[in-house]
C-alpha cells in the first residue's frame, strides 16, 4: 500500500467509527450568540467561562501593548524575548496563586509538556489520575519516568501507586477540575498522600482558575488548601482569564528548575507583548471585580435547575462544565446535530478525548449567558434529546 492509501484508510475507518473529526466555523465576532457553520446559534461551549474575552479593559491593553511594543517579541525569553511585563505578569500570578514564584508560557498545553518533562526523567515515578488531560499525559511520556495510572479520583489507589520502590522523584499529578467530567479532584486526600510519600503534588487548574474559590483563585482555595512547596499549581490564561497562555505556579527551586530545563520554555518564542497584556489585565480584574465568579455560579445552578426539570441529568454536580453522558459515539453526533437545527451548538465528545462508550455532549455555561439564554438552551435540549431518542 502506499503512504496516501494508509492515510487514507485510517481516516475512513475514524469516519465509519463516528470519530471524524472537521472544524466548525464560529463566528464573526465574540461573545455567547454567534454563527456555527452558517447558522446563527447560542454558544454552550465555550471555556470563556467569565466572558472576560470580551471584556474593554483586556482588549485596550492588548491594543495598547502591540503599538507600544509591537506583535511579535522576535525571540525566546532567554535570548532577547524577555520584557518587563513578563516578569511583572510572573510576579502577579505568584501573588495570586500565593506561590514564590511563577513562569509563563505560550499555552498550557506548553507548559504541561514543559513542567512533567522538566521535573521527572529516567528513574522517577509520575502516578497519574485516569482522567488527566492529554497535556498531561502528553508531558508524562515526554518524560521517560516510569508512570502509573489511577482509577479516577481514586486517592488511596494513588498512594499505593505513590509507594513503589522508586531511587528518584516523585510526582503526584492530576487536572484540579476535570475537563470532560467538570468534577474536581479530591485535592485533601492527594495533598496527603504526596505529603506521605514525599512527593510533590501537581495539579492542572486550567478549568479551575476564574472559577472555583470565592476569589477564583482555583481548586486549592476551594479546598481551604494553604499551597506549601510541595504543591506545583499549572492553569491557562485560555479558559476564564479569556485569552492565551500557561504558567506553572511554585516554589523558587521549581522555577529555576523550568527555567534551566523546560524545553517548551526554551526552544520557543516569548509570548508577544499583546497576549502578555491582556493575561495580566484579566488577573487584575478577577482581583479587583469577583462578583463574577459568583454569577457564573448563579448561572450553573440555574442551567442545572432547568436541565434537571426536563429529565436530563448530567455528570458533575456543581461547576460550569455539563456533561449529558450519551454513550456511543454517533448517537453523540445526532444529538449535537439535533441541538444545532434548535440553534444552539454544544460539541459532541467522543474518543480518545473521552473512554470508549461514553461519548457525550459537553456543555458549558459563562458569566456573559442571560437567564434567557440558558432556558432557551434547556428547552432546545429537551427537543433535541427527544428527537433522538435520549
Ligand atoms: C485546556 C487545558 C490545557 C491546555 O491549556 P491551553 O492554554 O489551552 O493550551 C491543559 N490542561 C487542561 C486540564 C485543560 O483543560
């Protein structure tokens, strides 16, 4: 066979299995109402859980930002990349994650490669939750260490795992909140048993941070958790802070440590001063104005209520990400497809994002939703599940 037909075999087969994937076109323009593929509809997916991507004050200060200093910053930060907004942003994110000290990266994604294949390597042990995001598992094979995977949420499990024989580091890792399922780890418990095991506990708080905690300061604040140095916290600037870029949030020795070996850090250029400015006008808003983390709680509990009346019951109980399990993978597709012709777009998650057999719609809620907006998205779903057979 030849290299086009092996291509081409492997995508026929993805597509008879419900598995292809296409793009939808969103769009023009931002916010919860918008084009999906020519048809005007309510956006129930995005992860700009406070709607800040549209908010003035961080599109004034990208503006701001590009004309004082340009779109790209020409270099990695250690060559010439490195400004001092990103060692102000740094500061502000460690003040706000309460942590020594704080590096930024392009994407979370980045920095999850970064931090796991930095910290461990050959002769370490990274025991993992099940459910982590690809970033993270991406990061755990990058890293060569020897990796042990938990059943999810299964801390007593991760402590067995944690208690192998092992010359090197340990890490405990796991997403602070789960971006398919939208339940949080159990942080106390894990927090435990690194402490027990010597081991440093990572947590991905990418769904977390802007969400969860009074002053949305993530998964540990919720938890009443004091970060210590045993505790690496990652996020994204890409989900409730509205716009782009990773960081790793720890102690001083951690830092030095990504900054000396993480090669996602090294080997790419800056982020541009643009993206800098915005990630450091959302930190101050979410300071200066939390009364949205409150509303989009409100918003949670009323898309719940609602969904609950027309029989449909979803997977987390608190939180603005709503999975509707559906099981198979094409079923899954009838019924974002049933949901679209209603006018409102919510993707169907199928594998390898989620296991096999439990394909679902993900739904998520924002701040910038209208109590409107969420009865009409409750109603179209009645219909569409209806419709399909749910
Ligand atoms: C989205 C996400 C990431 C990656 O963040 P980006 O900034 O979008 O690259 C990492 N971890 C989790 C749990 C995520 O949901």
């Amino acid at each position: 066979m030849s290299a086009a037909q092996v291509l081409a075999r492997r995508l026929s087969e993805a597509q008879e299995a419900g598995l292809a994937r296409r793009l939808v076109e969103v769009g023009p323009g931002g916010g919860p109402r918008q084009g999906v593929n020519g048809r005007d509809c309510l956006l129930m997916a995005s992860n700009d859980y406070l709607g800040l991507s549209q908010h003035p004050r961080l599109i004034a200060a990208a503006r701001a930002a590009a004309e004082a200093e340009g779109t790209g910053s020409g270099a990695s930060r250690l060559v010439t990349g490195s400004r001092a907004s990103h060692r102000a942003l740094e500061a502000q994110i460690a003040a706000f994650k309460q942590s020594q000290a704080a590096l930024f990266f392009c994407t979370g994604y980045m920095a999850n490669l970064g931090l796991l294949s930095s910290l461990a390597g050959l002769g370490d042990l990274i025991v993992s939750d099940r459910l982590n995001h690809a970033s993270l598992i991406d990061g755990c094979r990058l890293s060569r260490a020897a990796v042990a995977v938990y059943p999810h949420g299964e801390a007593k499990e991760a402590e067995r795992l944690l208690a192998a024989p092992c010359p090197g580091l340990k890490l405990l890792v796991t997403d602070g909140v789960f971006s398919m399922d939208g339940d949080l780890a159990p942080l106390p418990e894990l927090l435990a048993a690194a402490r027990r095991q010597g081991a440093l506990l990572v947590v991905d708080d990418a769904h977390a941070t802007g969400v969860w905690g009074q002053g949305g300061r993530g998964s540990l604040e919720h938890w009443g958790i004091e970060p210590g140095r045993e505790v690496v916290m990652m996020g994204t600037f890409s989900k409730a802070l509205g716009g782009l870029g990773g960081y790793v949030a720890a102690s001083r020795l951690v830092i030095e440590c990504l900054l000396n070996r993480a090669r996602s850090f090294i080997y790419t250029t800056a982020p541009p001063p643009a993206q800098v400015a915005a990630a450091s006008a959302a930190l101050a808003l979410l300071v200066e104005e939390p009364w949205r983390c409150q509303e989009l709680r409100r918003k949670c509990d009323l898309l719940r209520r609602l969904l609950a009346r027309r029989g449909l019951s979803v997977l987390s109980s608190a939180g603005p990400i709503l999975p509707l399990l559906v099981g198979g993978a094409q079923k899954a597709l009838d019924l974002a497809q049933a949901l679209w012709r209603q006018g409102v777009y919510a993707p169907a998650m199928r594998p390898p994002t989620v296991p096999r057999g439990q394909s679902r719609l993900r739904l998520t809620v924002t701040a910038a939703h209208s109590q409107a907006d969420l009865e009409f998205a409750a109603n179209a779903l009645g219909k569409a599940a209806k419709e399909v057979g749910l």
